[in-house]
C-alpha cells in the first residue's frame, strides 16, 4: 500500500520536557489508523505538529512524499484537521461556519453553496443550518465541527478525539461517518483514549505513552505481543501489559 504521511523521528520539547519522543509511524492511504493513549501521552501535540501548527523540535513530517514542514497550499487543500477543542464560530450560523471554513480553501460561487449544502446533510445538520451554533448542543457542535473540516474534500482527516465529552448517540454517529469518510476514500487518522472506539473502527493501532510509540500493529499483532492464544486477552489487557496503566482508569 502506499505510504501517505510518514513521520521521522518526531520530537517536541518545551523547555526540558519531551512530550512527543522521537516518533516514527508510516500511515497507509485508504486506511484508518488508530493513535490509541491516555491522556497526556502526546496524541494531540503529534496531531498539531503533521498539520503544522506546531513545529516539531527535531524530526519531519512527510505528507504524500513531500517535506510537509514546508508545506504549500496544495498539500493543505489535501488535508482536513477536527481538534480535540471546538473549531467553530458559535456568533455564526451552521451554513456561515461551514461556508467560512470551506471558503479558505479557496472554493468559492456555486461550488461554494453545494459544499456546503453537501457537508451539512453529510453530518444531518441541513435542516438546523439557519441555527446559530451556540445553540446546538455538544454533539450537534462536534458534527459541525467535522462538516467544517471536510467541504474541500481532503484526502487526509485527522480526527483528535472528537467523541469526547458527548452522548452515547452522537459519538455513534460520528463514528459511523468516519467509516462513511474512509469508505468514500479518504484515510484518516482518529486519536482516541477510547478503547473500544479505536478497536472498533481502525485497520491499524499505534499505542502511545508518555510521547513514546510502545507499539503498532493490527488488533490481533498486538495482541500477540503479549500472548499466542488471542482469543483469550482483549485489547485493553494489552495496554495495561505494555504500559502498566488502566485506560479507562485514566
């Protein structure tokens, strides 16, 4: 399979604390790769250094075979980020948000209109897209959160836990539209400190702890890691047996 994002050797110091670790990972177009750790353990500072928001201390970041720390409008136009934090107007209406992000990429007139249109119905939110944000609710907000990353069509989505903090119902649903994404042809990256979220949906999971890749595999390579009948250990067994911590604990 080709490779279409390659991480280097991926570091980010503040001062005298490393908090991503000389990371290597290659991720798979067309696939879903899972970045499976706990909170604190360097998921989100990974995330903002592949899309440039942060500059990695030392290492690279190679996005379809190119240097993406010197990153050009092309290559953006390819990528679709959704933060762990809100990246919404909550002043403006659904369509405004959505128009207004799909509108940096340089989409503009009819094209426009249809992407927007598009990404709404794409997260059911068309028929709320006259509501202003602040409105809608912490899951309605996380969809419009993703119809604002996805009108320019990327070919790479980052998702950095978008299910956090959201009913049972919304983080269904999101989940099932990142299969939908990822059938549609996009690969996509989904971070998580869920469990059965990542096992449930990704191809391929990397664990990560204390800004250290410990292990990537499939659900089934890594728990052969730890024991040769994989029917009798389950994933989170696994990462208390790699890490010496309880997920769900933390």
């Amino acid at each position: 399979m080709e490779t279409i994002l390659k991480l280097n050797e991926l570091t980010r110091k503040y001062d005298n604390h490393v908090v991503v670790d000389n990371v290597d990972l290659e991720i798979k177009k067309g696939e879903i790769f899972g970045l499976l750790g706990p909170n604190g353990a360097g998921k989100s500072t990974t995330m903002n250094m592949i899309c440039g928001i942060v500059r990695p201390t030392l290492g690279s970041v190679e996005f379809m075979g190119k240097d993406f720390g010197k990153k050009n409008k092309e290559l953006c136009k390819k990528l679709g980020y959704i933060p762990q934090d809100l990246a919404i107007h909550e002043s403006l209406k659904a369509w405004e948000n959505v128009e207004l992000f799909t509108s940096l990429y340089g989409i503009k007139g009819r094209e426009l209109k249809e992407r927007v249109k598009e990404s709404l119905e794409y997260v059911g939110l068309w028929e709320r897209r006259n509501d202003y944000a602040k409105k809608f609710s912490g899951g309605m907000k996380r969809r419009l959160n993703i119809a604002c990353a996805i009108g320019h069509h990327p070919e790479l989505l980052i998702f950095d836990e978008p299910t956090v903090g959201i009913d049972p119902q919304s983080r269904n649903f999101i989940l099932e539209k990142i299969k939908k994404s990822n059938e549609n042809g996009a690969t996509v990256i989904y971070t998580s400190h869920y469990m059965e979220e990542v096992e449930s949906i990704c191809t391929r999971i990397a664990i990560m702890d204390n800004g250290k890749i410990i292990a990537t595999g499939t659900s089934e390579e890594l728990k052969k890691l730890v024991v040769d009948d994989i029917s009798s250990i389950t994933l989170e067994e696994v990462f208390l047996t790699l890490t010496g911590k309880k997920l769900r604990d933390i």
